[in-house]
C-alpha cells in the first residue's frame, strides 16, 4: 500500500514538473521572441532615418520599398513580409511623431 502512494506521489511530483517546465519553456520562447522582434524593430527605425535621409521628403512608397528590400536581405526568412511592413509602418509612424512633436516644440519657443 506504501509503495502505491509513493509511486502516485511521484508520477504526481513528475507531473507537476513537466506541466511548469513546459509553462517555463513558453515563457521564455515568447521573452526571446520579443527581444528578437525589439532588435528588428531597431533595425527598422535605422533603415527608415537612413533612407529618409538620402532620398528626402516626398517619394514615400519609393523609401518604403528601399526600406522592405533592405529589411528582407537582413532578416531573410525570419519574418513574413507582413511583419516586415508592419515594422516599417511603425518606424515611419514613430520617425513622423518625433518630428511633430520638435516641431511644436519649435514653434512654442519661437512665440
């Protein structure tokens, strides 16, 4: 009877183990996972400042698609052109509200 419990003990011990190893393996897939995607975020932002800087104001689908191709050859398979272009709108919005943002600020000092 000892023997039984022991055993049910330790299949449950077991059990309870592999569920939070598996919770942890999860986990930690999705942490690296982001800090992947923070990096290539990073990157975007990079690209988008460098291409706006060589080709300037106007042209936007011209930049985007320097931006993507750039993107692609750094990346290769590791995104989905989707996620790529997502990364890219988001550069442009946040590049966009910064310079809004000086912009105001410019204007509230020059008054």
């Amino acid at each position: 009877m000892r023997d039984l419990v022991m055993t049910i003990l330790t299949a449950g011990v077991q059990l309870v183990i592999m569920v939070a190893l598996g919770y942890l393996i999860d986990y930690l897939n999705t942490k690296i996972g982001m800090e992947k995607m923070k990096r290539y975020y990073e990157i975007a932002k990079t690209f988008v400042q460098a291409i706006e800087q060589q080709i300037g104001p106007g042209k936007g689908p011209d930049k985007k698609a320097e931006v993507f191709n750039l993107l692609k050859k750094v990346v290769g398979n590791k995104l989905t052109d989707e996620e790529i272009d997502k990364l890219i709108e988001a550069a442009v919005f946040e590049m966009n509200y910064i310079l809004k943002l000086k912009g105001l600020e410019r204007q509230g000092l020059d008054k």
